[in-house]
C-alpha cells in the first residue's frame, strides 16, 4: 500500500477510534504512531518518542494554556461570574428576554477571563439557569441561550482554541486576538436579537422581570469593576504591546488570583479545586497536542496533503468554493467531535490548501482571517447535534428540560451563527481591520 493510501484510510480509522470513545490524544498517537513504522520503519518513531515530548511542552508560547486556564477557574471559583450576572440582570432584566440577553451578555464578560466554552458555559449556567427557570423562562430559552452564549468563550479573546491555531500555524498570537474581537462582538449582538425575535414571536417564554434602579446598578456594577479592570488591563496589554501574550495571562492570573483570595466565600479547599482542575485540563490540552504532533508527522510523511492541495488547485475552482467546501465540512465535523481535536487534525491539512488560494489578500491576513472564520465554525459545532458539547453540559444542569428541548432551543442561535459566518466570509475586513489599526 503505498503512503498517500495510507494517509488517506488514516482519517476513517481515527474517527472510528473516537466513536468508539478511545481519548483523542491516544487515538492520534495510535494512527499516527503506526502509519509512520507502515511507512518508515521503527527507528524514526522510537526516535520521535524519545525527542517530541521535550520540544513540545518546552515551548514557551505554550505556557499560556494553563495561564489562562488558571485565571479562568480563579474567576469561577472567586464568584466573578455571579456578579456578571447579576449586574447584567439588572440592566437588562426589566425588558422582555432580558435575563436570557443578560446571561449571554455575562457569557461574553466571563469568556473574556475564561477563553474556554465549556467552561464558560457550566460556570455560567450554574449561576444563571436557576434564576431563568425561577423567572418562568421557558426551557428551551433558558437552556439554549446559555448553551449558545457559552460559545463565547472560545471567540472572545483570550482564547486557548486560538492560541493553538496561532502556534500550529505560526501566527502573532496578539493579532490573532485583535482579529477576534469584532467577530465576538457580532456573535453577542446576534445572540441578543435572536432572543428579542424569539420573545417577540413568543412572549411568554422570556417574561420580564422588576425594573432594578439605577443606585442598585451602580452598587452591583461596584463588585464587578476590577473585573473590567483585569480584562482591559490583560488584552489591552497584549494589544498594545505592554507584554507578551503568556506575561499579559500571568498579570491576568495575578489579578484574578487576588480578587478570588479575598472573596469571603473563597477557601483553601476552592484554591484547591482551582489548582487541580487547572491541571486536569492542562494535561488533557497537552495530551491531545503530543497525540497530534505523531499523526501530523505522519500525515506530513504521507504526503497526502500535498496531493489533495494539488487535485483541489487543478479543479478550478474559485477560492471562495474552496473556502466554503472547508467551511462546510468543518460544520459536519463539528456535529461529531470535540473542537480542539478537530483544529488539531485538521489544520495541517486545510492551512496549506488555504493559504496558497489567492483571496485578495496578503499570505499573513489569509491565515489570519481563516483562522477567525474557522474559530467560529468550530464555535457553531459545539451547540449543533448530535455532539454539541455545550448542549450536553447545560442540559445536565437543567434536570426539568429535554435534550430534545434543549437542541430546539439552540437552533435560533445556530441561525445566527450561520449568518454570521456569511458575514465574514464576504467581508474580510470586519476580522481584519483591528488588526491594521492596532499592529
């Protein structure tokens, strides 16, 4: 069998570890690790077992993960996300949806100091589901706005999902996060209009609340600002050059670290529970980037990418064909696997393709911009069926609703997304423009 075959029957045999529910890092370490001895031999493997450990988690840009990670689970744990909620609530709480627009406002807040979706989307609706459900909000609205408004978490920088893109694919992490900024924003007014149609058309699921005044405002918006302070202070730093990237995540966990610390249900057994859960999840990330780097070098040894890039070169196509048959398969994907594993399996494929396809636009812009457009395909494919993680996690928390109401409750969103992505696909510059104007 010759190695692009092999490369190719790589893919089905990979996705039929993960169905039958093998971890990601073990399956991609498994493939990845046979096809190059099919291919090589031993000795090159054995060689990449005894070098590839040490050059991947002895680089330094990777030190930001567990930073933001940390920060985002001092934010959690130091009752952070409560007070988000509440503050939003009460600003937005009086009109009709407005709990369910001020959960994913929150949503966007937290993710902000998280840049992870599952996280942002337990942590949020632990705080918030209850007070939906009090309120009378209907079980999809109140589930389906937290499951879509978790999402944010992994556009709105700082995210982990892009500080990964950006390493596979050397880009400047700061741009990176400039260039997600405005998209995020337009997923949170997306988010918020699809609630307002959604009352509008059904008004009982979204039912008001009481008119909170402006002297209660400014006494809640006193617990939350230095969380604004740590945000600005942290991606503001980044974007204007104060520090780099994993400095601006550990000025990030210093700040965070602090407020929880001094938040007086905060206890050592909280700050152990931070600690550990931050190197859980550490170790799973790392887990899953060692698996990846043995089935990217096999798949760099196949050579298979170069022969799908040169068929999809001779088919021509217009870019924008190709752009969005990878868009589209992406949102397929999406349905079926975990996003970090679906950027690490398929960036190495896709990138090459991508970046050699003529948009109009410098090669750095290009990965720049497909980076977004990716980012928020993945995005989608977190609230989509039948693997919508976000889902899953909102609906576990929901005793009293159906998945199947759950996921009636997200397609609103998914609209809003689908949208959006049609957005930036036609306009570059909405991703872009930050960029130009900051670097």
């Amino acid at each position: 069998m010759d190695r692009v075959t092999l490369g190719i029957i790589a893919f089905p045999i990979l996705f039929g570890c993960l169905a039958l529910r093998v971890p990601v890092g073990i399956s991609m370490f498994v493939v990845g690790s046979g096809g190059t001895i099919l291919i090589a031999g031993w000795l090159p493997i054995l060689s990449q077992v005894k070098t590839s450990a040490w050059h991947l988690f002895s680089n330094y840009s990777l030190s930001v993960i567990p930073l933001f990670l940390l920060m985002g689970n001092f934010a959690a744990k130091g009752g952070m996300s409560q007070a988000l909620f509440k503050f939003m609530g009460a600003c937005l709480g009086h009109y009709r949806g407005g709990a369910a627009m001020a959960a994913v406002g929150a949503c966007a807040g937290f993710g902000a100091i998280c840049g992870s979706s599952i996280a942002t989307a337990a942590t949020m609706g632990r705080v918030a589901l209850p007070e939906l459900r009090k309120l009378g909000y209907s079980g999809a609205l109140s589930t389906g706005s937290l499951a879509a408004g978790g999402t944010l978490g992994i556009l709105i920088p700082p995210s982990v999902i892009l500080i990964i893109y950006s390493i596979l694919t050397e880009q400047n992490i700061a741009k990176m996060f400039s260039a997600a900024f405005i998209p995020g924003l337009i997923a949170l007014a997306g988010y918020i209009l699809t609630i307002y149609l959604v009352v509008r058309f059904d008004p009982n699921s979204g039912p008001r609340r009481a008119y909170v005044n402006y002297t209660k405002r400014l006494y809640l918006f006193k617990s939350i600002w230095k969380i604004i302070l740590i945000f600005f202070l942290v991606i503001g730093g980044i974007y204007l050059g104060w520090f780099t990237p994993t400095e601006g995540a550990a000025v990030g966990v210093a700040g965070t670290g602090l407020l929880a610390i001094l938040h007086p249900k905060f206890g050592f057994k909280d700050f152990q529970d931070v600690v550990e859960d931050t190197a859980i999840s550490s170790a799973m990330i790392f887990i899953i980037l060692l698996g990846a780097e043995f089935f990217n070098s096999f798949i760099a040894l196949s050579q298979v990418t170069n022969h799908i890039s040169d068929w999809i070169l001779t088919q021509q196509l217009s870019p924008y064909a190709i752009l969005i048959v990878i868009l589209l398969i992406y949102l397929l994907m999406g349905c079926l696997m975990d996003s970090l594993a679906m950027i690490l399996l398929t960036i190495p494929v896709f990138y090459p393709i991508l970046i050699n396809l003529d948009f109009g636009l410098s090669s750095e812009d290009a990965a720049i911009w497909f980076g977004i457009l990716t980012l928020v395909v993945v995005e989608v494919g977190l609230i989509t069926p039948p693997v919508g993680l976000n889902v899953f996690v909102i609906n576990k928390l929901a005793k009293d609703v159906s998945i199947v109401e759950t996921f009636k409750g997200v397609l609103p969103f998914v609209v809003s997304d689908i949208l959006r992505i049609i957005l930036l696909v036609l306009f570059p510059s909405l991703t872009l423009y930050l960029v130009h104007l900051i670097h």
